[in-house]
C-alpha cells in the first residue's frame, strides 16, 4: 500500500501546476517534521494558489521550527493580513497570539 507522499508525489508528477497537491503534500511532511520540505512545498503553493491564510500559518510554524525567526514573523504577518482580507478573523486572531508569543 502506497503512502500518502507517495501517491501525492505521484499526482504532482502527473500534474505539476496543482497548487492543492503542493498543499497536501507539505501538510504530509509537516506530521514527519520536515520543515524544510514544508517550507519548499507552501512557498511552491503559494506561487500558484490564492490562498486565504490557512498555508500562511502552516509556513510560519515551518519556519519557526527550523529557527528562521524573522521570516515566521513575516509569514504570520501576512496571513493576518490575508485572513483578514477573504473575511477569516478567528484564524487572524490565532496568528497575531503566534506573532505575540515569538516576538516576547
């Protein structure tokens, strides 16, 4: 039986351009802490999704992980901003806690 990396790799193989399987896919390596691998994925994401905040904080709590605190401030900064934008203010409360809690 095939993982789910691998059958996610499998349908970027397939279709490389499908921002939810980048999504998919770094949700995966974020439960096997490979934050490097999440970082990579999100930002790749990112590029080709207009997300509503939700990949924001998955990238802020990459990046906080690997000790890359600036951009995980900068990563919650604009996921509040975003979240803010498509109407989700409970997820942009939660982020400006996480910004509060690494900036103290």
């Amino acid at each position: 039986m095939k993982s789910r990396i691998e059958i996610f790799e499998e349908m970027l193989q397939t279709d490389p351009e499908n921002a939810m399987v980048f999504f998919g896919l770094a949700k995966e390596y974020e439960k096997l802490g490979d934050h490097a691998k999440v970082i990579s994925l999100i930002e790749n994401y990112l590029a080709k999704a207009d997300d509503e905040g939700n990949a924001y904080g998955t990238l802020a709590k990459a990046y906080e992980r690997s000790g890359d605190i600036e951009r995980a401030r900068a990563a919650y900064e604009k996921g509040i901003e975003i979240a803010r934008k498509h109407g989700h203010p409970t997820m942009a409360d939660d982020f400006e806690v996480n910004l509060q809690m690494i900036k103290d």
